[in-house]
C-alpha cells in the first residue's frame, strides 16, 4: 500500500531527487573560511567579521560560478551578512573614487615629484614643509601617510671616513673655535674639510668650505690627488664667491678645519695671512672639533654620491657636485636655518 508524508512535514530528499539550490549551497560553503566540516568549522559565537573590503573580493572571485545572491546568503547564514545591494553599491563606489581618494591622487604626484627634485633626501617632514612652501595645502599626516602608500623614505646617513692625516712636524695653530659653530653673522667663521669618492677611473678628493652663520657652502674644488693644492683652490673659490657678492675685505674672519696636512701646508697658511683671514686648527682625531664640516660631508655623500653611484670619471662627479652644490644653498631645506635654504638667512 502507497504510504503519504503526514501533513506539514517536508519530504525526504532522495539521490534520485537533487536540490539544485541545496547543492549549490553547500558548494558556497565549503569556499567559505571557516565554515564546513573539520576543524575549521566555526559556529556563529566565534565569527569575527572580515572587513567589507575582503567580503566583496571575494564574492568578485566567486560570482560567475555562484551567483551574487546565493553567495550573500550562505555568508550570511554563516554570521558574515552582506546584501546584494550592498555588494552592489560598493562596486559603484570602487568604480567612482571618493573626494579624498581624488585628493590623494592628486597628492601622490606632487608628493613623488617633490621627493624626485630634492635628490630623494626628504623625509615626511621635510616634504610636507616643501609642499607648504609651493602653495600645497596639505597636512602633515597625509604627508606621511601618502609617502607611506608610495614606498618612499629620506635618506640616511651612514659613517664618514676620515681622510685628513696630520703632519706631526707642521706648525699649528691655536683652536679658536672651541666647538662653537654658531656665529651672529656671515663672514665670521668659515670651517673647511674634503672628502673623497670612488670612481671607476680612481678616487677623486672634493673639499669644501662653509660659512658657519646659515651653512652656506662658499666655496669646493674636487681633484685627484689629495694635496694642498686641492684645500687651496677651496679656499680661493671661497674669497671669491665673497667678493662677487661685493665683501673684499674678510679682516677678523676665522677659518677653522682640522689637523691635516693639507691645511698646515705653507701655502696655504700664506693665502690665509693675504686675505687678513685667522687660521685655526682642531685637535688631531677629534671629529667633534671639526664637526660642522663633518656634518657637511656626511650629507654631501648619503644625499648625492651614495644615492647616485657608481661613478666613472672625475668630470662626472665635477658637474654632479656643482649642481648639488646649488641645490643645497639655494632650495634645501635646513633645519638649523629655519627650514630655509642658506641663500635665505
């Protein structure tokens, strides 16, 4: 006799009777993280809700093959809930970027390009203090945020060799300094020392002198030998940079550096008597006595000859250190000037 299911009680689903949509369910499931058998199965208490983001990439990964409603319902079942619509309205947003996803745009072209001119030196706030400067309204969060997103950092400085070696029979004179750098004006004290660089074709040496007032480079020379000729023509570069500006008389002016040889030579001390300039000398293997300069050539190396290595001539690293030369007097930010360049104070 044919037996009947009693009334209200669902019928029992047989292999010979599949369930299209129980099945494609339980396909959905199983692409789910955390649901299905084993011991990744989790109930309801202990979901954590993924992000939005991360629910609507992966009904992007899934929806060819399942569909976007069926997907919406087996990941609510399962305590992530999502709606259609709101799968929907994000893929409107995505497809039409916000006003801050605009702005930020926006800002990553200026950011990369003030980053870019500056010799890739800057930090988050020395890029942000330039962005001010050109009129770009922007904070210094998002600043550091945006460099964040761009993969981009300033740069850092390592150790500086020392190069200057003291000749132990040369006279010298007295440290008129005393470690303080920080003169009332131009043309007070000017401190002085060279570093080298290798090249394909040799090491070249490049000395410079600065003025200690706003760290104005006023005069360099690079050579390939390291001789007192190359401290000299430094130091002449240096007059006459002053002389161009209309400054001829230097009486009471200071030039310290440190005990090298190159810089106790006679010929040097000589053109020092000429121009009425005041020698003074550090003590041997103390780099804080000469530490200005130091600093100098230590931004000099990390800002422009690390970061655009390796070098092949003299002539090359010649055309590089002048226009760095340019920049770091005439657009780098300096801290111990007020965040202007040299040029400025």
């Amino acid at each position: 006799m044919r037996s009947f299911p009693r009334p209200g009680r669902p019928t029992r689903r047989t292999p010979q009777q599949p369930d299209r949509v129980l099945w494609r369910a339980r396909c959905i499931e199983r692409c789910t993280p955390g649901s299905g058998s084993g011991p990744g199965k989790r109930n309801r208490a202990d979901f954590h809700r993924p992000p939005q983001s991360v629910i609507v990439e992966y009904i992007d990964t899934h929806k060819q093959e399942y569909g976007v409603e069926p997907i919406c319902r087996v990941l609510s079942a399962h305590g992530c809930k999502i709606a259609p619509s709101t799968y929907y309205d994000a893929c409107v947003r995505r497809s039409q970027p916000s006003k801050r996803q605009v702005r930020d745009a926006e800002l990553k072209v200026e950011i990369t390009r003030v980053h870019r001119e500056n010799y890739a030196a800057y930090g988050a706030r020395k890029v942000w203090l330039q962005c001010r400067r050109e009129g770009i309204e922007v904070a210094r969060c998002t600043v550091e945020r945006l460099m964040g997103e761009l993969g981009l950092q300033g740069a850092r400085r390592g150790k500086v060799k020392r190069t200057t070696i003291a000749d132990p029979q040369a006279a010298r004179p007295a440290d008129l300094v005393g470690r303080r750098f920080s003169p009332n004006a131009p043309n007070m004290l000017w401190v002085a020392d060279f570093t080298y660089v290798s090249t394909w074709s040799g090491w070249v040496y490049v000395a410079f002198v600065i003025d200690a007032y706003a760290r104005r480079i006023v005069g360099w020379r690079t050579a390939t030998t390291m001789t007192s000729q190359l401290v000299l023509d430094a130091i002449e570069h240096a007059i006459w940079t002053r002389q161009r500006d209309g400054i001829e008389d230097l009486t009471g002016l200071i030039h310290h550096n440190d005990r090298g040889s190159q810089y106790t030579s006679i010929a040097f001390t000589d053109r020092l008597l000429d121009a009425s300039i005041d020698a003074s000398i550090g003590a041997t293997g103390n780099s804080y006595d000469n530490a200005l300069a130091e600093t100098i050539n230590g931004l000099y190396k990390t800002e422009l000859i690390k970061a655009q290595g390796p070098w092949r001539t003299v002539d090359q690293v010649e055309v590089a250190t002048l226009e760095w030369v340019d920049w770091f007097n005439h657009r780098r930010l300096y801290e111990y000037c007020g965040d202007m360049p040299p040029a400025e104070q």
